[in-house]
C-alpha cells in the first residue's frame, strides 16, 4: 500500500492486491501445502505423513486431522511413517467430541471409531527422536536422517553426530573448528567430519536396526554382490564405560555398533542379492519377511492439493508470512482464512472487474461486518 501523506487513506488496485497476495499465498502452500479435506482412517494401514498430537494421548494423525480436528493441540511433525492409520476420532483419541458429539471433524463420527493394531507408538509420538531421546532443535545445525529400516528404531530420525558416537558437545566443538567454505557457507545442510558426502548415498539404516538383525547383515555384508548396495559401514566411535566379569568397570574405546549407508537404486540392488541367494537363506528370510520394503518401498500417500483460485485473497496468510509464524499459529490462520475466503473474494471481486482501488475503510467495514 501506498499513503500520500498524512490524514490521508490507503490505497491499492484490487487486481495489485491480488498478484501481491499470490506470492505470500504460494509461501504459505510451501509450509501448508494440501488442502485439509479427507482423513486417511478409511484408507486404512498406509505409508503417509504422521503428525503426533502430545494434548490427546500422543497419538498419530494425519495432515488433515492436523489441522481441523487438533487445530489447538500441540502438534509435532514426525513425517512419514508405514502402515499407519489415523488416530484421530478413535478410542485412543482423548480429545472430547464437539458440542454435536463429532469426534472427527472430517468424519463426522459420532462414536469412537477402533484404533488399528498396526499401529506402532514409539518414543517419536512423545516428541523425541534419536538414540540421544531429545526434542527436536530448529536451532541444531546437526543433519538428521531417518533410518530406511525403521523395524527396530520405528523410524526414528538420527543426528549426524550420534551416527558417529559423539555427543552434542564434541560435534559443536568440532563444527565451530571447522573453516567456512565461501563456496557452501549457504547450504542448510552440512554433516559432521567422518559422516558420508550426502551425495554418496540414498538411504541409511541406523545402528539399532543393524544390531536387531545381526545375522542377516553379517550374510549381506559378506555376500558378493554387497557392494552393489552397501556405500559406507560406519562404526560409532564412542567411549564406553562397561562393567566385567569381576565388578570392575572399564573403559571401552570404540563400539561394535553400526550403521549402514545405501547406495542410489538400492532396491534394484537388493533384488538381484535376492535372486541370486538360496531359498532357505537367511537374506532371503530377511529381505522378504522382515524387510520387504528394501526391495520395494509402498508410496507415500498426499492428500490432494489445492486447486488454484481465480481471485484468492489471503489477507491472513500474509500475516503469517510477514511474521515468521511456526506451525501451529500457521494452522490456526489457516483454518480461519477458509472461513473467510468465499466473502472476501466476493467482496473484491466487483473492485477487480471496474479495476477500482479498494480503501482501507473497505477492508476495515468488510472485516468488522465478518465478526458478527
């Protein structure tokens, strides 16, 4: 908006008004990028992003559910998990019904619907991740990668720095020795010395998983075609304080412990392993019974995306924007601005039309009227 001095009004061509809004609207479906329609308990056991609610029992829900049904409830992001079903409306949901007895809003279930056995809550659901069990920490310019495995961990997202067995003290030591590159001071993502280049491999398998499964990563690691599939063997090189036979503790330097990094096109590497192994072998055991995801991984279900508007005004979004808001602010503007919407648009639409500026005294009588 534009003032020409003081005591004067405010004022902006609609069809301004409106680019100005697309751009802001654009950063906001980056954050927000589905429109909030369906919940996922009906589609059943799938692979899809997980919101955990800490308010209602620390269940899972869906993107949907994140945003219409626990708009007020302290939500973490866990991204996605398998074989999952929504929670949210079921038994295990804590959340009381509305004031017409609707457990899910997207549903409109007015009895508690059964919670799926598939389910698996691990400390994730807490807001915890990593062996380490902390929050997670925008702040933390650790790298954190989830584990492709997931059987043992559930999977659990791991700093770079517990990958290699050190703790956060020693890897911010080591990150503030390190001289910046000119060339990738910018990048947002930079691991730990000792971790792999990120480009090296696809996917990572934590060191729970590997020490779950020992016997049939040892037959893996051993086969000839390994290296097909394996980029890195990494050890954890921390210190460990055991205790022996006699009582007396000593200090054990380095770990058994390992995980594993994962070739590009792993899954077509995984495939030949598997055909070229005896029927009753155990990688054959592993790969088809325990893991069948290695050799072929199920979509990650997303919710539809919003379809573009002809004249969408997001007069709240903008806020959002302007103020750097997190999540859970962004999903409370969010769900007001759709409220809103439709009579906004309407209201602007006949300014775009005559290419007439709108004044602030029109936004202002406009919003004042939408309280009642």
């Amino acid at each position: 908006m534009s003032s020409e001095g003081q005591g004067q009004t405010e004022e902006i061509s609609a069809s301004d008004f409106v680019n100005q809004q697309k751009q802001l609207e654009d950063e906001a479906r980056e954050l927000m990028p589905w429109e909030p329609k369906q919940c996922t308990y009906e589609l059943g056991s799938i692979r899809q992003p997980v919101f955990a609610c800490r308010s209602h029992n620390q269940i899972g829900i869906c993107y949907s559910c994140s945003i219409l049904c626990h708009t007020s409830c302290d939500i973490v992001e866990l991204f996605t998990k398998r074989h999952f079903t929504c929670d949210c409306g079921t038994e295990r949901d804590t959340k009381p019904a509305d004031e017409d007895g609707i457990h899910c809003q997207l549903r409109k279930n007015r009895s508690k619907d059964i919670s799926s056995d598939s389910n698996e809550y691990r400390q994730n659901f807490k807001g915890l991740f990593c062996g380490c069990s902390t929050e997670y920490d925008p702040e933390n310019p650790a790298v954190m990668l989830q584990c492709v495995l997931g059987t043992e961990c559930g999977e659990d997202w791991f700093h770079d720095y517990c990958i290699l067995g050190k703790t956060k003290e020693e890897a911010d030591e080591l990150r503030a020795r390190k001289q910046p590159d000119a060339e990738n001071d910018d990048e947002l993502e930079d691991p730990l010395a000792g971790m792999p280049d990120l480009e090296t491999f696809d996917a990572f398998v934590c060191w729970k998983c590997t020490s779950k499964y020992e016997q049939y990563f040892k037959r893996l690691l051993s086969h000839p075609l390994s290296e097909t599939v394996i980029a890195k063997q990494l050890y954890r090189q921390c210190s460990e304080v055991k205790e022996t036979d006699d009582g007396k503790r000593k200090h054990d330097e380095g770990s058994e412990d390992y995980s594993l990094f994962l070739k590009k096109d792993h899954e077509s590497a995984f495939k030949k392993i598997l055909k070229s192994s005896e029927a009753d072998s155990k990688i054959r055991i592993f790969l088809t019974d325990l893991a069948p995801h290695l050799i072929k991984d199920e979509p990650v279900y997303e919710p539809p995306e919003e379809k573009e508007e002809t004249l969408s005004i997001e007069a709240l979004t903008r806020q959002i924007i302007q103020n750097a808001m997190d999540r859970h602010t962004a999903v409370e503007g969010l769900t007001a601005f759709h409220s809103l919407k439709d009579k906004l648009n309407s209201f602007l639409a006949p300014f775009a039309e005559a290419g007439q500026t709108v004044k602030e005294e029109d936004i202002v009588t406009f919003f004042s009227k939408s309280k009642h």
